[in-house]
C-alpha cells in the first residue's frame, strides 16, 4: 500500500473481526472510557483500593486479550516462531491488561456510587 | 504530512494501536488535481488489476471515456483460494460483485473481448460491440487449461481424492471435502504444479504445508505420507528460498520428485502419470521418461495461458512463452514493445514473475503514471521492479512473509522485525487477517 490512511487502516481491523464485532467492541471502549473519565472527573481523585482491585484483574484481561485474538485467527501459543511474534503477542496482552483494570476500576465506582 | 516519505506503505499491514491511528490521520493521501482529456481508455478485465487501475484513473483524469469490458458478474479475491481449500475460511469468502468495486462515469461492458485490432486500435466485444481506443489496457487475467491433462475434469473435483483449488472458490470448497477425508483417513498426498508459468507459484507449496499440519493434527496422524511433484528443478524459482524449502520439505518428511511434470490420471485407479526429465551424466542430454505415481489424494494444477483473445491479436510474445502467449510488453513500464498505446497489467502481462495481487499492487501505479504521461505528451517515470510477494503459509498459525524482485532478490518490507525465511506468527495474521482488507483498499484505488 502506498498510502496509510484511517480507511484502510479500519478496514483492517473490520477484517480481523468482522465489522460488526469490531464496531460493537469500539463503542464498548468508547463508553468504558467515557465512563472512566467520567468517575475521575467526579471524584476527583484514584481510589487506591479501587485501583489495586483493578491491579489484579490485570491478568485476567491479558490472557482472555491474547486468548481471544487467538481464537479470531486460528492460531496457537504453539505458533509463536520469533522475537517479533512474542512482541505482538505481549502487545496483545498489555492492551488486554489495560482494558481490564480500566474497566475494573470504573465498574467499581460506578457499582458503588449506586449503593452508597 | 505524509507518511509516503518514510515507506510506510506494507507497514500498514500491521496497524499497531493509537500510535498507528493518530500517524494514519496524518498520511492522507494529497491527489493532484484531475487532468482534462478526451481519452478513450478501454480496460480488458475488471478483476484485480482493471479494478485498481479504473479506480485510480477516474480520480486523476477529467472528461476520459473509460469502458471497462468483463462479462464476469462475480469478483474473486484468488488470495483466498487457499485457505477455502484448507477449510479455514467459506468459499463465499473470497466472492464479491464485480460492479460492487467499480466507480461511478465509466462504462461497464458486460461481455468478453472477443478480438483486439492493435493497428486499427478497436476491440470487438463477444456481443458485437466496437470499442475504438487511444489507450489499450490489457488485463484479462489468465485461463486454466484443465483439458491439457487427460483424465482430468472438473466435474471430479472433491470426488475420490482429488483437488484443484485454483478453479475457483466452489472448487476450492469441493477441493476441501477431498483433502479433509485424506487428513482423516491417510494414505499418499500428491501435490503438484504446471510446468507453464503460474499465477501466485507459493499457492502449491501452501497448499501442501497445510494439508500435511491439518493430517499431522487429525485422524490421518503417522498414516499418511506427502509427495511433491513438480517440473522444475528447483522449489520456487527464488534459490535462496526453494533452499528453505527443501530444509523445511526435509524437517517434515515430504518425498519430493523434481522434474515431475504432470500428464494425465486414471481417476478410478487413483494413479496419475508423470513425465520425468533426467540429465544423463555422461552424454549431459536430457532423458524422458514416463512415471507412475499413486495417490489417495491428489491436488492438480493445470497449465495456465494467456486467454483465446490475447493470443490472436498478436500482442504476445513471438520468441518467448509460445506454448502460453504472455503479452509482449517491457519489463520495468508494462507498456507493450510494438504498440505504445497498449498496456498488460497482472497475470497475462509477459514478465518473468509477477502473477499475484501483490505484483499487481505495484503494476498498477506505474500504468497509471505512464498512461497519464502519455495523455499529457510527456514520458513516464515510475518503473515496476518486479516485485512479488507471497505470504508462505507453513502452518495453520505460521507463515514466511517472502518478497522479492526480478533479480530474485530479496526485497523484505520490514528488514530487522519480520524475517523472510522465518516461519513466524505475525506473517500468518498478515496473510489471514490484514491481506483482504490491504487488496479491498487497493481495489478502490487506496492503496
């Protein structure tokens, strides 16, 4: 390709996941995210209990992240075959990760919030 | 700003996060302004090449009459075949509509080019139209010539054994049903190729890699056995990468018969014939031979040509391919050598490699740019190096990202990160994943 451009670079992504799915999961983060913002915002400050709650579901999301893009492209741990492969692999993982604890930490506010 | 500058074209393939997203909002593509012509482009073929190539044109040129002439309704991506033929993906997979590509102000003729006057410069449609042109792109693809083999037919395909994925995707679906009950079952698995030139010449060992992993995981495992027959020498026609080959042929255990051309089938007795060439050690002349090979599955690939059309208009090649009729053009420019106005782009194009959609992402531009050229009275600049890429799947899972050039070098895309002799997982997601979306975006033109 000569050119990189958002277009072809979402039209990637639809690929990998299909476009349905790959929609549903960006106004999924979209929300997560607004959501997150928007319990910093209210609370003006991180919850370190929250936030270490958010800590230990890092894992979690990690393997299911990795788990997942495995799944969407027939492919195994078994496949891993250079250094490049185990740093998309970990790439795959931290952004699992990240996801996780931010969804963690502002489902714990939101959760919360309610019952207070 | 644009990202041209640093070549991150095939890097786009990888689409690493925010950093990726934000960069890519950057690289929008910055179009000339259109130029103001008369033209008359006529385009024989709307698959891969003539798809790209209209696409492109209506944005640079204003007031050309471009007429895109295929009979054919639905558009193939041909990259898929081979994962339709190993049951990774569905056969509808690689099929969309042909006007689903095709932009808007041009004229799609629904027929065949039936005959081409390169000197009166008219091309005669199957339905009886004259389409006189300025400019001649030549862009038909290639026809598959099954009847070459005796024995042989179509209809046979997914029946006792035998495959034959390049036929299309309800063939590379039915070449599924015979390949999945050899990895079930077990017994000999044939894979072969054509002795003539070939579209996409990794799809044969591709094809074989993933039919022996999928057997090496099911119900064939430890009964089964892979043979390799070709009429070339050598495993691909790069050294350094038919030598990788050979060692990754010699890991697995395939047998390989080397200078095995493919003649005919006994489809009832499940033997097919070969014929062996040798070089005699003393005299150095070279020995036929007829062999016998059985199979319990066997994949056949025929020999492929230019199509009817191209090889009557005296467009090919008089000293070179006359057993297939690849069109006469210069190497580097694709513009043909006796009729200036006439260009070859994709498969039937006579280069010595180049029969993939990658190729035909580069061809493209440079037609482009010396069509362009032509119309403004001035000479091209850009120069196709006959770049070939072939995402070579070793695995389901595993792929070697392999590129190169006429001068059978290699010409890796990401040198230092993605290694083109390494079976790696990250050249796999390419092919599985981001290849599709990489080909859509260069039909329209995008890429």
């Amino acid at each position: 390709m000569k050119e990189l451009t958002l277009e072809t670079l979402i039209a990637v992504f639809e690929e990998i996941f299909g476009r349905g799915l790959f929609w549903t999961m960006v106004v999924a983060a979209l929300i997560v995210t607004a959501a997150y913002v928007y319990v910093l915002i209210r609370d003006r400050s991180m919850s370190m209990r929250k936030f270490l709650m958010a800590q230990l579901s890092m894992p979690f999301g990690a393997v299911a992240a990795v788990l997942f893009v495995q799944a969407m492209t027939h492919s195994h741990l078994r496949d891993i075959g250079g250094p490049i492969d185990v740093i998309v692999l970990l790439g795959v993982a931290v952004m699992g990760a990240i996801g996780a604890a931010i969804l963690v930490y502002t489902a714990q506010s939101l959760f919360r919030l309610r019952k207070a | 700003m644009s990202l041209t500058g640093l070549a991150a074209s095939r890097r786009a393939f990888l689409g690493l996060g925010a950093a990726g997203l934000a960069a890519a909002s950057l690289g929008l593509p910055v179009r000339a302004d259109a130029i103001a012509t008369k033209a008359r482009i006529v385009i024989i073929g709307a698959g891969a090449a003539g798809t790209a190539l209209v696409n492109r044109l209506v944005q640079r040129l204003d007031g050309a009459q471009i007429t895109i002439v295929d009979a054919r309704a639905e558009h193939l991506y041909q990259p898929g075949l081979s994962l339709v033929a190993a049951g990774l993906k569905p056969a509808s997979y690689t099929v969309s509509q042909t006007t689903d590509w095709l932009p808007s102000g041009i004229t799609l003729v629904a027929e065949y080019a039936a005959a081409i006057d390169p000197v009166a410069k008219t091309v005669a449609t199957s339905g009886g139209k004259s389409l006189p042109y300025d400019f001649l792109i030549v862009a038909p693809g290639l026809v598959l010539d099954h009847d070459a083999i005796p024995g042989f037919s179509l209809d046979m395909v997914g029946q006792n054994g035998i495959g034959a994925l390049y036929a299309g995707p309800a063939y590379a679906a039915k070449t599924w049903d015979a390949a999945r009950k050899f990895t079930e079952e077990g017994g000999v698995g044939l894979f072969t190729r054509p002795a003539t030139e070939m579209k996409c010449a990794g799809a044969p060992l591709k094809h074989t890699f993933l039919i022996d992993d999928i057997a090496s995981r099911g119900g064939a495992a430890g009964k089964y056995e892979i043979h390799y027959a070709a009429p070339q020498p050598a495993l691909f026609s790069v050294p350094i990468v038919a030598e990788k080959v050979r060692m990754l042929f010699g890991e697995r255990g395939f047998t390989t018969h080397m200078q095995h051309k493919l003649l005919s089938i006994e489809p009832g007795q499940k033997r097919a014939t070969f014929e062996k060439t040798e070089i005699d050690a003393t005299t150095k002349a070279k020995v036929k031979s007829t062999v016998e090979l059985a199979y319990d599955y066997l994949h056949v690939i025929p020999p492929q040509r230019a199509p009817e059309v191209i090889r009557q208009s005296g467009l090919s090649w008089a000293d070179k391919w006359t057993d297939q009729g690849w069109v006469e053009v210069d190497q580097k420019t694709l513009r043909h050598l006796r009729y200036p106005e006439i260009f070859a782009l994709g498969d039937v194009a006579g280069v010595p490699k180049g029969k993939t959609a990658a190729s035909v992402k580069w061809m493209v531009p440079v037609v482009e740019d010396h069509l362009i050229a032509a119309i403004q009275g001035r000479e091209g600049t850009e120069t196709y190096d006959g770049y070939t890429s072939c995402p070579l799947i070793t695995r389901v899972g595993r792929a070697m990202l392999v590129e190169f050039d006429y001068n059978n070098n290699l010409v890796p895309s990401f040198p230092g990160m993605i290694a083109p002799l390494e079976e790696l997982w990250i050249s796999w997601l390419m092919k599985e994943v981001a290849l599709k979306a990489t080909y859509n975006a260069m039909l329209r033109g995008k890429a």
